[in-house]
C-alpha cells in the first residue's frame, strides 16, 4: 500500500501505476478534486457509481486531506452498457460461475493499492434504495451512476435532498447534443434544475458544478 500526495497529478500517477480502469478524463478528476477539497471541510462526500475506484480515490484522498470520509453507492453489477455483448462490457470483470458483471474485487483490490481503504466506504445497493433510507447530510455528492433517463432523475431527486446547506453537487456525463453524447444525464440535470434552487457554478468536459441559490 502507498501514501500518495494529495495533489491530482500524483493521484493520476498512481492510478496509471496501478491500472485503475475507469471512466474519468484527467481534465474532470482535476476539477473533481479540487471542488470537493473545498467541500470537504463541511462534511463528508458521497458517489454514486464507484465501478473500479478511479473518481473513488481522487474523492477518497480529497476527504482524508480534511479527516473526512467518502461514502461511494454502487450494485457493482455494471451499468447497461457494461453487460456482456454492450459496447462497453469489460470480461475481466464478469463472474462467469453466476453470469454477471462484479467490479466489486477489482475496487477493494484498487483501494487497498491507492491506500484509500481507511477513508473510502463502499456500500454496495442500488442507489435509488439506498437514497431512501439515508439521513447524514451530505457536504458533497458526486453522481456518476446508472445512465437511463429514469435511474439519473432518481439519482439526482433522491439524493439532493442529503445536500448540506452550503454543500456542492457533481454530475458526470452531461452533454448538450447527442452527438457528444447520451441526452438522458442532461434531462435529469434539467429536472433537478426546474424542481431545486440550484445553479450551476462550473463545468469541465462533461462535469456540471452546482451549488443552492444564496
Ligand atoms: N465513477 C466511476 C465510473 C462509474 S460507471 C469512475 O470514476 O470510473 C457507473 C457505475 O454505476 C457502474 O459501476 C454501475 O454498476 C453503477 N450503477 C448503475 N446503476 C446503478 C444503480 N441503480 N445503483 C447503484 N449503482 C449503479
Ligand atoms: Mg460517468
């Protein structure tokens, strides 16, 4: 296990290292990193849709740099596109004996090596359950789950209602035309933006910012 700087570069550097697979430009994690460094000081950090570990332990390192933790939400049974025969199906991490996607080893394998394990928290849950029953409020949400119209709403409404008052919320895949990407994240994000006072407040690639209209 290593110690890593709490610095995006060498956090890269050690996911390169140690082949950390996953979906997060470096553009985005720098980004990430830096606005829940930020947040951190008001509490702790929750994600929805860990995968592998890869925005895992740019949150994780972010949280430990404040004495705070990183809850991270996923069923570990893929995505749709992660199932066998999708276009983003990996066979590494499919269980043959029982016929389905589990990421679950390739992460606690992930952060042991990011020597994140002391600060990162996995709950393994479909997120939409797991949003029901929570109560700690959240300085920090990162949603990067399931990308189905109706999964990504239920994210963004289930989980809004965690946010600290001054907390921050994150949310990956958001692309304005279908060229550059899947419109459902967009019409989720539309939806949380007509129901909730927020605003956004920064955007790289496809990361959106938001913060509660003071
Ligand atoms: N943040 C990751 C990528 C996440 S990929 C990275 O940095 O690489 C999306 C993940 O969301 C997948 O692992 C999938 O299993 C998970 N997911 C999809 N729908 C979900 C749901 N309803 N509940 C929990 N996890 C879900
Ligand atoms: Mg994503």
């Amino acid at each position: 296990m290593s110690e890593i700087e709490n610095c995006p570069k060498a956090i890269e550097a050690l996911l390169e290292k140690q082949k950390v697979k996953g979906f997060l430009p470096f553009n985005e994690a720098e980004l990430l990193h830096r606005v829940a460094s930020d947040a951190a000081k008001l509490g702790s950090l929750l994600e929805v849709g860990t995968y592998c570990g890869r925005s895992a332990v740019y949150l994780g390192q972010a949280a430990k740099a404040c004495n705070q933790v990183l809850y991270t939400v996923d069923h570990h049974r893929g995505s749709e596109e992660h199932q066998l025969g999708e276009g983003y199906h990996d066979p590494d991490l499919y269980d043959g004996v029982i016929g389905r996607v589990d990421t679950l080893p390739e992460l606690r394998k992930n952060l042991y090596l990011c020597g994140v394990e002391e600060v990162v928290i996995p709950i393994v849950a479909k997120s939409e359950n797991l949003a029901k029953h929570w109560t700690t409020p959240l300085a920090f949400i990162f949603i990067d789950g399931g990308h189905s119209e109706v999964q990504a709403t239920a994210d963004c409404l289930g989980w809004v209602e965690n946010l600290h008052p001054e907390g921050v919320m994150a949310i990956h895949d958001i692309y304005e035309t279908p060229e550059e990407g899947g419109q459902a994240p967009l019409r989720a994000l539309e939806t949380l933006l007509s129901t909730h006072p927020l605003t956004i407040i920064k955007r790289q690639g496809s990361l959106v910012i938001l913060k509660r209209l003071s």
